[in-house]
C-alpha cells in the first residue's frame, strides 16, 4: 500500500490553530520561505513548512519556487484568471509548482505550472487553492471547462476531500496531474479523428472534382464516394480489444452500423479508431461518423465524444445505456 506523503505532517498540527504569517523579509527562494514558517511559533506554519519539504523530495527541489505576481505587460495565466491571481487576503502564502503529464504510451512528458496558495486559515479552518498558470499543454491550448477544473479542486464533489487540521496540497497536485492528463488524451484523441475526417473530405473533394473516370473495378480498389483509399498495411487493434458489430439499421438509402468495444485505457480509442478507419466500407462512408467512449481507470471517469459535427445528448444517453446494461468493468467506447 502506497504511504500518503501528508500522514508525515498531520501530527504536528494541533485542532483549531491559525494565524496571520507575516513575512519579516520577501522570500527569494522556496529554502527561505520554509525558515520563516519554520521559525514561526504557530504550529501551523510549521506544518505548512514542513510540508513544503515533503512536496521538495517528491517532485525535487526545483519545481517548487516562490511565486510573484506577473508584471501588467504580460500575465503567466489564462486572461480568466488575471484578477484572482493579483488579489488575495492578507496573509496568504503562494508557490508555485511545476509538474510534468505525459498520455499512456506517448513517450513525450508535457510540462504544467500550479499556483498554490495558502490562505492565513489553512490547514485548520480553510482549504488551499490550485490555480493552472500554463496557457497551453503541449500543443493544445488550455480551455475554460480545464481551468475551472482546476480552480475548484477542493470544493467539487468528486474531486479532493478537504478535513480540517490536515494538510492536503500533494493530493490536490495529484488530482490535477490525473485531470490534465485525461484533458491531454481528449485532445489527442480529437486530433486524431480530425486528420481522419479532414483526409477523407479532402479525397472526396479531389474525387468530385477530376475522378469521373475513376470507376470502382470488381475488387473495390478505387471508391468514388471518398476518393480515399485504405492503408495498405491495416492499422494493428490494440491486443485483447474485440469489436462486436450490430446488424444494419436502413433509413431510405443509407446504412447505418454501430460498433462497440470494452476498453481498459483512454489512449487505445485513436487506435481503435484508426483500425476502423482502416475498413474499405467505412472509410468510404457518405455520412459522418461518430464516436463516444466512455473508461474509467482506477476511481477516474475517463469520457469524451469526438466526431465531425455536434453531438446530440441522445447519442451520449444511447451509449450510457448500452454500457449500464450489464455494468462492464472497465467500461466499453
């Protein structure tokens, strides 16, 4: 069973107490903030620092710096939160921390920036609050929903549990660590699908404006519905993935077929996508095709939808019927 880093520190906070720390000098580095809490006679600010220490020699010493508020000329946060970053109640100790996610399989690690503040309560009678200072996360731009997130991380239901008189910064980086990953693996996932969809228009494009000669011979090697031909080699499905296909539902002139798998990791769904796209009927499919998948990775509820148009609530209310019907462990896309 893995030790909780914060079991270290609890002890040393007795119920009830708090105070307003007042810096005798501004802190240049981490090391210098610890000594003042440290020589502070609220056994609180004790903990705090002895929790700073703790937070040192699990991500190293030099992804935790004192934080200063940005210059007006240029802000290390989303606009969104310009304000809240400029203005605290008096007393409040603020850090920040660097910390690196990285989606399953993908060799590169991506890195993040927390603003940690500590109000003049915490931990006794207040929560801390972590505030994301990255613009971007790789190459995806950091969103509203992320940020929001992230801002209510102890204060969400579902999210981190908050008791008083304990310190809970590590569980809270944690949390966020996991919701920045499963955001990067959304977006990855959506990239994905977007160069399938945008490669399968572009050869239908292609096909409508030069390919009237182009007829399909008995062993469908050219369709002039997509113009787009299937991978030779087949994209490999991921191991012990099987995809169970559902009889054809006609609606005038079309087909329409779903599919299902059960799934044990969100960075499978591009794979298995990419080996459906790999299908001659689907790649050459009129209409647009649409995805939702649903994965839950120890208590984290991984889920998104990701297609060429807006999906509609009752193609997701569809998916969580078909996946709540037996109630699959880990659950299917």
């Amino acid at each position: 069973m893995k030790a909780d880093p914060n079991s270290r520190i609890r002890s040393a906070i007795p119920t009830g107490s708090s105070g307003l720390f007042r810096m005798t000098t501004t802190p240049e580095t981490v090391e210098d903030l610890i000594a003042q809490l440290s020589s502070d006679s609220d056994p609180a600010h004790e903990a705090i620092a002895s929790e700073l220490g703790v937070l040192q020699s699990i991500y190293g010493e030099e992804a935790i710096k004192v934080w200063r508020p940005p210059s007006r000329s240029g802000s290390q946060s989303p606009d969104r939160g310009a304000e809240s970053l400029n203005t605290s109640e008096p007393g409040t100790i603020r850090y920040q921390v660097n910390l690196t996610v990285e989606a399953s399989g993908e060799a590169t690690q991506h890195q993040i920036s927390v603003l940690v503040s500590l109000p003049p309560a915490y931990p006794s009678s207040a929560p801390p609050q972590l505030q994301l200072l990255s613009r971007y996360i790789g190459p995806y731009g950091v969103d509203a929903p992320l940020f929001g997130t992230i801002l209510r991380t102890y204060i969400s239901r579902g999210a981190v549990e908050w008791t008083p008189d304990s310190v809970c910064v590590f569980d809270g980086l944690e949390w966020v660590k996991e919701r920045c990953t499963e955001w990067l693996v959304e977006r990855m996932s959506e990239k994905k699908v977007g160069e399938l969809l945008r490669e399968d228009e572009k050869g239908r494009t292609s096909n409508s404006d030069g390919a009237h000669g182009s007829q399909p011979d008995n062993e469908g090697k050219r369709s002039t519905r997509s113009g787009r031909e299937p991978p030779e080699i087949p994209a490999e499905i991921p191991p012990g993935i099987t995809i169970v296909e559902a009889e054809p539902i006609l609606d005038r002139k079309s087909a329409f077929v779903g599919r299902a798998c059960r799934i044990t990791d969100p960075s499978q769904v591009p794979l298995i996508l990419a080996h459906l796209m790999s299908d001659r009927r689907i790649a050459r499919a009129a209409h647009p095709i649409i995805n939702a998948w649903r994965c839950r990775v120890g208590n984290v509820l991984h889920q998104g939808n990701l297609s060429g148009e807006v999906l509609i609530d009752c193609h997701l209310q569809l998916s969580q019927i078909m996946m709540t019907t037996e109630k699959p462990q880990p659950e299917d896309v």
